[in-house]
C-alpha cells in the first residue's frame, strides 16, 4: 500500500532552517508528481510546494517562494523540503501528498515550530 513518512520537523528560531524529508513506498514513486503540504489549527491544508516527476518544474506558494526548495530523489524515493529563512508563521504541520488516480494519499506529517 502506499506510504508516506515525513522526517526533519522541530523547533527552530526565526531565521533558521529545517530540510524535511519524505520516503515514499507503494507506488511507482517516478511516475508521481509530489506535494508538501502544510496545516494550522483552525485553518484549511494549504499546498506549500510541488514538483513534477522528473523534477524538472517546481512550484510554490507565494508565502514561501524564494525561501524553500522542493526537491526529489528518484533512486531512493525521497522528495524533500529546504526551508530557509524561516518565519514564525511557517509554523505548521507539514505533510507529504501523492495524488495517483484520483485518490489523494498524505503521511501522518511533522512538527515545525518557529519561535524564539
């Protein structure tokens, strides 16, 4: 079955950084466009960040671009999130998503605070 595990959350400073990761299982992980997305209390999942299956496009929310970096490894099935300059606002949990026909599948996610 498919399997999403999300690594890399914590608690970090204004201005510092977190790199997350997703290793992905259960499906042709080549194939798939992946997602990061992102959630607060009381607020909808939001899509933070997006990338194609051979990499080649990458797309962010405003809120982010510039500051994080999406990014996949096609050998060991990971897709991971570089996150830089981050704000306390980015405070979140962060899940990992892979659409394949029609179902949306999501990790269990991780904890990003950012706070001083």
């Amino acid at each position: 079955q498919v399997r999403l595990v999300e690594s890399g959350g914590g608690l970090v400073q204004p201005g510092g950084s977190l790199r997350l990761s997703c290793t992905a299982s259960g499906f042709t992980f080549n194939t798939a466009a992946m997602t990061w997305f992102r959630q607060t209390p009381g607020r909808l999942r939001e899509l933070v960040a997006a990338i194609t299956e051979t990499g080649d496009t990458t797309n962010y929310m405003d809120s982010v671009r510039g500051r994080f970096t999406i990014s996949r490894d096609n050998d060991k099935n990971t897709v991971d999130l570089e996150m830089n300059s981050l704000k306390p606002e980015d405070t979140a949990v962060y899940y990992c998503s892979v659409l394949l026909r029609s179902n949306r599948y999501w990790g269990k996610g991780t904890l990003v605070t950012v706070s001083s």
